[in-house]
C-alpha cells in the first residue's frame, strides 16, 4: 500500500486541496509522523514538490517552512506520547490493513543499529519515519533526548527537502514541470531503496542461520532500551 501512495503524482494531490494546498500539505505531514496510519503518506516528494511550486508563487515558501517544521515535530512529539501509553503492547498488536508488525520489526532494526540518531535518520525513510518516535516512547528514550533529536530531524528533513525543490526550481524556472515527474521519480526510488536493501539482507541472514526464538514484548522492549544506552 505505501509503494503504491508513494507513486502518487505529488503536484495533483497538492492541487486537490485548492486553495488550502497549504493546509493540506501540513496536515498530511503531522499525519505521516503523528499517526500510526500514516505511513504509506508520500512525504519526501510531496515536501519537495511544495517547494517547486512556492518557487512558481503558487504557495508561499515562509508558510510552508514554518508549518511543516512544526507539523513534523509535533507529529513526532504525538508518536512518542503514543508509544509511552502502549508500551510493549505494541507487539502484540495484531496486524491489520494499516498495521504490520513487520513495520515494527524494522524500525527496531534500525533502533539497534542507529541508536537515537534513528529519530534523524528515520526521517527519509518511509514506514521507519513513522514507527521510530513510537518506538523511542516505547524503550523510554528520556522526552529531553528524544525532542533534541526531533527538532534536528524535523529541521533536516522539512525544510531542507522543502528548501532544495524550492532552490531547483528557482534555477530551472518555467521549464521545472519538463523535470519535475523524473525528479520526483527519483526521490521516490532513493526512499524506497533503504527498506528494500535491509529487508534483502534480512532474507540473506534467515537463510544463512537459523531463525532466532521469537522475543516476548518485554524482551523487544529491552532490546530498544540496550540499543539506546550502547549508542
């Protein structure tokens, strides 16, 4: 499902909203980092393309900044409240249409071989981004470490990403839509490529070794917690 939201046409979605493009966009930013549903939410060239389009003077450019700034680290903020109340529940949530416990699986992944450097690093990497605040309220990262790492990843990603579609179509100018399809395309196979090499290497490692004993909730939620203090 989220491959597929991720091949949406960023610049129609945008336009569906009209006049309130702006809300939109900053809404379904909060969504894809606050919601545990909104993972399959095309972020990255959705940013992107928010930025080219304040270039043309379709959107303003200080708007679009300051609200998906503030979208993402309050979505993130939403995300670690959310993972604190569920805590090692959260493994034994049965999977659904929007939630797989394999999304959990790789986010703790990356947990254990990031460290708290995943709340910025998670940032440009679909279904990671939105499991990895939960995650750090569920392994009780302390609120002040995890919202320093918050800000950071949100200042990183929001407006950087926003900033660089923004600056590209500045340079390119009124030819930007001959190249904007192909760039997008291009942001959507750079996101994708993380998840699908880990999961590739995960496949390799199953089949060299024997599967490990499935975990307890409780043993899931020290493995976060050991990640954390060895980083």
């Amino acid at each position: 499902m989220w491959l597929a939201a991720l091949s949406l046409d960023p610049k129609e979605l945008l336009e569906t909203f009209g006049g309130l493009a702006t809300v939109g966009l900053i809404l379904i930013i909060f969504a894809e980092t606050g919601l545990l549903i909104g993972f399959f939410l095309p972020g990255d060239s959705l940013l992107f393309t928010a930025g080219v389009l304040a270039s043309q003077g379709d959107l303003n450019i200080v708007v679009i900044l300051v609200g998906c700034f503030v979208a993402a680290v309050i979505g993130d903020q939403v995300g670690y409240t959310i993972g604190q109340r569920l805590g090692p529940s959260l493994f034994r949530r049965p999977d659904s249409r929007f939630f797989k416990q394999k999304y959990v699986d790789r986010t703790k992944e990356f947990f254990e071989q990031h460290g708290p450097k995943t709340i910025v690093l998670a940032r440009f990497v679909p279904v990671v981004r939105t499991f990895a605040p939960v995650l750090a309220g569920v392994g009780a990262m302390s609120r002040r470490t995890f919202t320093t790492f918050n800000v950071l990843g949100g200042l990183v990603w929001a407006v950087g990403v926003t900033l660089a579609g923004y600056l590209l179509g500045e340079v390119i100018g009124d030819d930007i839509d001959k190249y904007l399809l192909p760039i997008i395309g291009v942001i959507i196979v750079l996101s994708i490529l993380p998840p699908a090499i880990e999961a590739l290497r995960a496949r390799k490692r199953n089949r060299k070794g024997t599967p490990s004993p499935e975990e307890s909730p409780e043993e899931e939620v020290d493995d976060i917690k050991r990640a954390l203090r060895e980083s």
